[in-house]
C-alpha cells in the first residue's frame, strides 16, 4: 500500500496527524501521533471506487453545495474531515472553493455527502 502523505509503497501504521487518521510509512508517521502499527488499514463502512470512466468538470458552487450537504447531516468541517480521512484546513479551502478537491477526494464527498458535483 502507498503513505497517504507522501505516496512511499512501504509497510504503514496508523497516525494521527492534525486531527485525520492517515495512514503512513515510518518516516511520515513522525509528523503525528502513532495510533496502532498495522499493515491492514482500518475497515470502513463507506466502499469507494476511485476510477472515474469520462472526463468531468466540477460544478461551478461545489464548495457552497458541499458546506450546505455537510450541515444537513449535521457535521462539522472537523467530522467530515475525519470520514474522509483529510485535514480539516482542505475542507474548509474547498468549501470557500479556494481548492479543487482531487478525482478521488470528489468521489468520496460524493458518496458520503450524497450529493453531485460533476457535471459532463
């Protein structure tokens, strides 16, 4: 498996790091707090599929639809930033659509927010 911080294939452990459980190889995990040391990473109910088929374009308010979705369910940005095992200062720049989330980080607000934020 690949560090989540800086994409190293290397044996991994489970970190904390600004509030996110990551999971990363031995020289990332200095960079936070070292949860559990294991190789098989922590089973999550929400599955996602990382392979976007055709080309996409992000819709013009997708940080506006984003927030609205997020206090629907009730979250804070700190909350969903922990589902979605990203740092709590992402979630708030792609909110204020200062970032664009990347293909993968779409597909998984998509799939835990409920909502659609690319268009053809």
């Amino acid at each position: 498996m690949r560090c989540e911080v800086c994409g190293r294939e290397a044996k991994l452990m489970r970190v904390e790091i600004e509030g996110a459980e990551l999971l990363v190889c031995s020289k990332c995990a200095s960079l936070g707090k070292i949860l559990r040391d294991s190789q098989a990473p922590k089973t999550s109910n929400i599955k996602y599929d990382y392979k976007l088929e055709e080309p996409f374009v992000l819709v013009e308010n997708y940080g506006e639809l984003i927030r609205k979705a997020r206090e629907k369910l009730g979250l804070t940005r700190e909350q969903l930033a922990k589902k979605l095992f990203e740092k709590e200062s992402v979630i708030q720049r792609i909110e204020a659509n200062e970032l664009e989330p990347s293909n993968e980080l779409v597909l998984k607000l998509e799939k835990t927010l409920g909502i659609t934020l690319r268009e053809q």
